[in-house]
DNA sequence: CAGTCATGACAACCAAGGTGTCATGTCGGG
DNA sequence: CCCGACATGACACCTTGGTTGTCATGACTG
C-alpha cells in the first residue's frame, strides 16, 4: 500500500516480470493443449486456426501483415495460408494498396469454422472464476503490452 | 468508470479473455527466441534452462513435480534432467518423502549457470517501460493466475 | 532507371514436446 | 501381509509448430 500506485523501481519491476513471464509459458501451452482439443474433431489444424482466427479479428491481411503480428516467419504463415485455402477456408483478394501483395479473407465456409471454433473456445473462457475485474484484466493487458514491445527488438527476419 | 471494481459479467469476462489470451502467444514466442539468443554463448539448451529456472526458485524438486508445474509432460522434463545432469548442472538427492522419486538439486556449477543466465534476463526486463505500478502487475499476475486455473482440467496425463 | 526492399514460393531442417509402452517401486486398503 | 492401483524412470518413436535459406519476381524510392 505503500507506493502501490507509483512505477516500479526497474530493479523490482525486472523481478516482477519475472513472475508474469513464469506464468505466461505454462499458460501458453494448456491454452493450445485445450484450443487443439477443441479441433480435433473439427479439420482445422492449430496453425490454421490461428490465422482465421487474425482474419476474423481484423479484416483482410496479407501473410506478412499476419507474420509480424504474431510474432512467427511470414514463411510458416504462408504454409498455413496456403493449407487453409486448399481446404476453401480463405481466398484472396487483391490488394488496393499492392498490387502484389493480395489480402487474405475468410470464405464463408472459413467464417463459420472460425466462429464455430470462437464460440466453443468463448464458452470455456467463460467459466474463468476469480471475480475478475475490468480494472484487472486491463492491467493485465496492459502489462503484457509493455512486455511485449519491450521484446520487440528481438525481431529481424 | 462504471462497474470498474466490480466483477464482469461472464460474457464480457470471456471476450476480455481473448485479448489477453492473445497477446500471450507472441509474447511466448518473443520471449522465448529472446532467452534462445542470450542462450547460444553459454551451452544451455531451452529446456534445461527452464529446468533449472524451476529449481532455482522452488528449491529441489522431483521430475513429475517439474512436469506439473510447468505443464509439461514427465518424459520430456525428465529427458531436459538427464541432459542437465550429463553435464554436472544438476544432480539428483535421496527424497525422504518418496524413496524412488528422487529429487533434483542443482550443482553449483548448475546454479552458477542458471544465476548468470537470469541475471542478464533479468537486466532486460529492467528496460522495460511504461510506468509500470506494482498493482497493475499484481492485477497480470491474477488474471492469469485465474486463467492457468480455468486450463487446469486439460491436464490428464 | 537503378538499386533496394518486400513478397511469394519452395525446400530443408530443427527441436520442443507428446504418445506409447514396459518394468520396477511405492503405497493404501482389505 | 499381500494385492492391486498408482507413480516413477527409462526408452523409442513421432508429430508438427516453427525457422532458415534461397531465389525470382514485382514494387517503391531516390
């Protein structure tokens, strides 16, 4: 209670982190241990549902676009892309703004796996007990945001 | 401003969810090709690095412990502390609570290693910004305290 | 118009991490 | 005290998420 509200000196914050970062691994793999459960009887592999997933989220994007928001190879993406036009998941279309790199979007068939998938997922995430606060899970956000641009030099490609 | 402080509503709760469940899959993958190129020069791989991470905080541990806390399965933490122990990081102590599940204590080369690898994570994560207060990572922390615990029935194993 | 940069396409390749299995030990209950 | 259920160690195999490298082509900029 004492500077609860003031910045963290670095030092402590570095500590801190530390503790957010211990968590985010374990995390990171029930989540897609659980998100891959709920495909399996779907055909979407975890890949694929990853990019339908960005294309409902943001509209049409081009496989770069979708490479540097997740932090994965423009190449992998492009594989995925690829798997999930093959399967009539996405179609592209062209580009305003180059014309040779063509935007992704969802096919029809594409927008109902993913919003099927979305709404199984949605259910699970409901159950999250805690009493869970607005106030928190923007602090939340929040901090991962900053741990995340602090990360951002680590790209290249 | 409104309910602010008060708990959300399932609904709601399960589309906030998403946004955090979002950021932590690029922040995985960041952090984790971060602590690969801090890495390289020493002779760790990732999983012994975690392993030892584990050790360092918990104190000696058993390897289906490990497993458990990191959410991974036995057979690969135990393979990460064969590869540790072939090269003198840990090594292995009579439990006096179980006679066969023995437990794993770092040598000192082993904590050596783990402490000089953590100090330098640790001097990056002091870089980062934004003003940061101890509530809002103590808020992080919760939210995804809350949400490993609302994973936890994926585990069987 | 030239040089640089971004994109698509394709090919190896790597390694994290899982699954399956078996033998051996441990432990709790009848 | 023994028996069955469960946990552990050990080992083999495999899936697949994800990278790196390369090359050609098309786009943008000075």
């Amino acid at each position: 209670m004492t500077d609860h509200e003031t910045p963290l000196p670095p030092d402590e914050l570095g500590r801190r982190l530390t503790e957010v970062y211990d968590l985010v691994g374990p995390l990171y793999r029930r989540a897609q241990r659980s998100v891959e459960r709920g495909l399996t009887d779907g055909e979407l592999s975890l890949g694929v549902r990853a990019v339908l997933t960005l294309l409902h989220r943001n509209g049409p994007m081009t496989v770069p676009q979708m490479g540097r928001a997740q932090a994965i190879s423009r190449q992998f993406v492009q594989r995925m892309v690829n798997e999930a036009a093959e399967q009539g998941l996405v179609e592209s279309i062209s580009n305003p703004a180059h014309r040779r790199s063509s935007l992704i979007r969802p096919t029809e068939k594409g927008a109902a796996a993913i919003g099927e998938v979305l709404r199984r997922e949605h259910a699970l995430l409901r159950e999250t007990g805690g009493g869970l606060t607005d106030a928190e899970v923007t602090a939340c956000l929040r901090v991962l945001g900053e741990l995340l641009k602090a990360l951002d030099h680590v790209d290249d490609d």
